[in-house]
C-alpha cells in the first residue's frame, strides 16, 4: 500500500514508498526472502534492492511494480 514506483538499472531496483515507509517496506521484503534478492537498504521514501542478476532485477522490478499505486 505505500509503495509509489519501482524502476530498475542493472542489479540494481530502487522501490519509491510514500515518504517515512520505506523501513516498512524494507522490513516487509526482507521478511519475504525473495529467492531473487541478495538484500537492500532502505531510506526515507525509497528502498534501493540488489539483485543477484540483472534478469532478476528486472523480474524483481516487474513483481514490485504490481503493488504500486
């Protein structure tokens, strides 16, 4: 529900939230254990996710993008 954006370059997928959420988000993703994740490190209102490839950035990106409004 707080997230705003997903986009992604290389292995790299930055997750937009709603500003103050992104620790939510964070917490959640780890939570997850997406098989396609390595970690990530969250902001104020975004969550930058490392991949283990760039298809699975992509995927990953893909997957998120989903869940936002």
């Amino acid at each position: 529900e707080c997230c705003v954006s997903a986009d992604c370059a290389g292995i790299v997928v930055v997750l937009k939230t709603l500003p103050g959420l992104a620790d939510a988000a964070g917490a959640a993703l780890d939570a997850m254990r997406l098989p396609d994740m390595l970690g990530c490190i969250s902001g104020n209102d975004a969550v930058a996710i490392v991949a283990r490839g760039e298809q699975e950035a992509e995927r990953l990106c893909y997957d998120l993008r989903q869940y936002c409004k």
